[in-house]
C-alpha cells in the first residue's frame, strides 16, 4: 500500500455517510429528550445515525468531527440550533446546510476552518446567530454571507483575519452585532461596513491598526455616527504603526497626522534579451507607506481599432511566478522555459492607500542560426509573400511571429548577398580584356602546335557542366593587317594548320 494510503482511509472512515434513521430512537451514548439530543464530549468523528428528523436541538459540541459529508444533515430538517463548537472541522463544502432552511442559530467556535468558500451557508436564510470564534480564518472574501438575509450576530473574534475584501459583508442588511476583535486587521474600507445598514455594536479592539491615510474615514465616522456604536472599552482602538503613532488611540490622532506615502517602482534594466529554454527573474523594487503592494502584468498588444488590454503572464508568471498574481514582498517576476510567446510588454504596479506607480519592462526573445536552421523546410518551392512591416496585417499579427518574420527576412537577405558576391567572383574570373597582339598567348602541349591567343578559345560546357576552353584554328592567330605588295591570301603569320580543335583545361 502506499505511504499516502493509510491517511486516505482514515480521511474516508472520517467522512462514511450516516444511515438513513430507521426509528426515532436515541443514538447510541447520546441522551435525547423531546425535540433536543446531546451528543456532545463523546470523542464523535462523525455525525452519529439514527439523530430523530424532529430534533430541533443538537449538541454535537466537544467532538472530532473534522468534516460534514454533503447531505449528511438532510434528515434533519427541522433543526433550530446546531452546536458544532469545539470540534476540528477543517471546511464547510457549499450546500452543507442547504436543508437547514429553519436553522436559526449555528455555532462553530473553536474549529480549525481557514477559509470560508461562497456558498458554504446557502440554505440558511432565516438564522439569526453565527459563531465562527476561535478558527484560523485569514481572510473574508467577496459576498462570503450573501446566503443571511437575517443574521443578527456575527462573531468573527479571535481569528487571524487580515483582509476583509469591500464586498465581503454583502447581504447583512439585518446585522445588528459585528465582532472583529483579536484579529490581526491593520486596515478596514469604508465600503465594507456600508452594507451593514441596521448595524448597533462594532467591535474592532485588538488588532494591529495602521494609522495611516486609509483609516482616515474610521477615525471621523468613530468620533461621529460611530460613537454609538462603540462601548467605552470598544473606542481604544489603538495604533500599531507607523511607530510615531504606537499605542496612540486612533480616536486622539488629529487627521493631519493619518498619512500615506505614494509608491515608486525601479526595475533595473528595463528591457532584457533571453535565449529560448531560459529561466529568468526580474526584480521589482517598490518603496512607500503603507507597503506597496506589488502586482506584475504582461500588456497585451491592442489590435487596429481594439483598447489596450492587460493579460497575465505565462510559464511561472509571478506567482510572482506565473501568472498577474500580487505580491508584498520580493516584487519577483519569474519566467521559466522561455519560449517566443513570452516576448513583449511587461507592467510591475506597484499600490497603496497614497496612490499607484507603474513601470514597464520589454522582454526581446532571441532566436539563434542553429534553430533557425533546426526549423523544418518550407514546403512551397518559392518563398511565400511576407507582410511589409508597416501594413496593418503585420502589426495584426502577434510579437513572436513578427519576430520569426524579420528573422526570415534578413536569413534571406544574407543569403542574396552572398550568391551575388559568388556571381561577381566568377564573372570576374571568366572576364579577359584583350590585349596587343602576342599577348596573353597560350601554348599547347611542347610548341608543336604553335601558340594561340584569347581570340582562338571558345568557352564551353562538358556533359556534366565542366568549363572548358577549346582552340578553334580557323580564326587567325594575330590579327595583323596584310604586309603592302603581298598577294592577297590567307592572313600572315605562323602557317596555319589544317582547321582541328584541342581542349585546353584552365
């Protein structure tokens, strides 16, 4: 068996989905009386079977149910309270609850749940109390409690909750009690607590403000429309940072001193060159109050008449490293197995409460010889039309096959060059300007031919395209005009031969 296996069968024996209920007897070792069964502290990894479906009540509290199987709590649809604290729930799937649709009070303190996914409360539109005290929530994301209408009492204290995205309370219309203390929130928008319409105490103590210009907005709704919604212990809420304001209550900071430092970005170079199969990392340094935080894009090229658009990028974009992905920390952009569809563009932002900065960054993909000539040949016989740089179908076209073009273009510019240049050699070669008679003369074999002159060799072609030079006789060996008084005759000279040809190799 593998080494993972025995964990599997353990996560499986945890989850095995209860019987349907057969009879409304009590489960085993719980106690049931009327419409209420306690099941609590009985060392439980699952919710027991044969719970009756009238219970309104159920204690499941001081447990080690670590998941709730999806469907596992159908039976019990007349549920008012569910008591689930204390236990080692790790999760909740969305539509965990679905048939709890008179549920009115659910009670998670004291779990290990680290996230909350959308949906998980679908289903629970008419509770009132939430507790989720006590996990390790880090985060609230958008429309989390979208699905609670009706809830008045959300106890999110003693998390570690670092960021409450502007949407993440959406829906709480009836939310009278918001608890946030003992998380690690350094910073809150207005736009998150802006649903919260009939909302009567807040609880924010203990955790680590950062007084800066984005809690500006707190501090004057605190001394104004919030002051009742604080108790005397509720109002310290008190400065972490900047260390000018430690300790400091927010409520006796004047608002000159609530400030942000804009973010500058340096990228150093500012355009590099990577071979293909190359990894790269591309640091981007950004300074400012609060710490910026640091977001790498690559631009996409706009087509004719289309706006600019950004896309992340690919192979390991930052995550950084893989793809838009944000980052407080090293601004690392991360690029493995270059290929040309990583060329182009690049933006590191760089954002905070003060404002935003960007710097671009070009990235030149370089093509070698070797794989160009590595590339498989073109099928057709002649080359095919290529789109002139300026036409607007080339700059339709995308940065890599624009680059693969304009290196074809200059491979075949090179190579013109050089057959021209091999032209002009041979022509060079073959080109003999006639000079005075005798000179230049050619000799056969010993002398028994007699000499010849350029003007006797004919250029021509063996069988197998061989040059070759051929005397012809017949054409006068100088070209002398007759001596005055001589008879008229063949041309002087050296006595011609009978008319013959001979192959001459040069």
């Amino acid at each position: 068996m593998a080494s993972g296996a025995p964990a599997l069968l353990l996560l499986s024996l945890l989850c095995l989905p209860s019987l349907p209920p057969g009879s409304t007897s009590c489960p085993a070792a719980c106690r049931c009386y009327s419409t209420t069964v306690e099941c609590g502290a009985l060392g439980l990894h699952v919710v027991p079977p044969g719970i009756p479906p009238g219970t309104q009540t159920l204690f499941l509290q001081d447990n080690s149910i670590s998941c709730l199987e999806l469907g596992i709590l159908a039976p019990l649809a007349a549920l008012h309270s569910l008591y689930l604290h204390n236990n080692s729930l790790r999760t909740l799937e969305p539509g965990t609850f679905h048939a709890q649709s008179r549920l009115l009070e659910l009670a998670l303190t004291g779990n290990q749940l680290r996230g909350l996914r959308l949906g998980a409360f679908a289903g629970l539109a008419q509770l009132r109390i939430l507790y989720l005290a006590g996990n390790q929530l880090m985060q609230l994301l958008d429309f989390t409690f979208l699905h609670l209408p009706r809830l008045q009492e959300l106890h999110l204290q003693e998390n570690s909750i670092k960021l409450l995205e502007d949407q993440a309370l959406a829906g709480l219309s009836s939310l009278a009690l918001l608890d946030l203390s003992r998380n690690q929130l350094g910073t809150i928008s207005h736009e998150t607590l802006q649903p919260l319409a009939s909302l009567q105490v807040l609880r924010l103590t203990e955790n680590p403000w950062r007084c800066d210009c984005a809690l500006h907005w707190l501090g004057d709704w605190l001394k104004e429309a919030g002051q009742r919604l604080l108790s005397s212990r509720d109002r310290k809420i008190v400065c972490a940072e900047p260390p000018r304001l430690a300790l400091q209550s927010l409520l006796d900071v004047s608002g000159s001193s609530l400030i942000c430092i804009p973010p500058s970005v340096h990228v150093e170079p500012l355009e590099v060159t990577a071979n293909l199969g190359e990894n790269l990392r591309v640091a981007c340094q950004a300074s400012g109050y609060p710490q910026p935080l640091v977001t790498w894009r690559k631009v996409a090229q706009p087509r004719e008449g289309q706006p600019r658009a950004q896309a992340p990028p690919e192979g390991g974009v930052p995550g950084p490293g893989g793809h838009g992905a944000s980052d407080t920390g090293s601004g690392m952009l991360f690029l493995t197995n270059i290929t040309l569809a990583h060329a182009g563009k690049y933006e590191c932002e760089a954002s905070n409460a003060g404002g935003a900065a960007r710097v671009p960054f070009q990235l030149l993909v370089n093509v070698s010889q070797q794989q160009l000539q590595g590339a498989p040949p073109p099928v057709a016989v002649g080359p095919a039309p290529l789109p002139e740089a300026s036409s607007m179908a080339f700059r339709a076209l995308g940065l890599a096959t624009q680059t693969v073009i304009a290196a074809a273009i200059a491979l075949l510019a090179l190579t013109a060059m050089l057959l021209a240049t091999l032209i002009c050699r041979r022509r060079r070669r073959r080109k003999k300007a006639p000079g005075p008679p005798g000179e230049g003369a050619l000799f056969v074999n010993d002398y028994s031919d007699g000499p010849c002159t350029s003007a006797q060799l004919e250029e021509l072609r063996g069988e197998r395209g061989h040059e070759m030079f051929v005397i012809d006789r017949s054409k006068p060996l100088f070209a002398e005009a007759p001596a005055q008084g001589a008879a008229p005759g063949p041309a002087q000279g050296f006595p011609l031969q009978p008319p013959s040809a001979y192959e001459i190799h040069c």
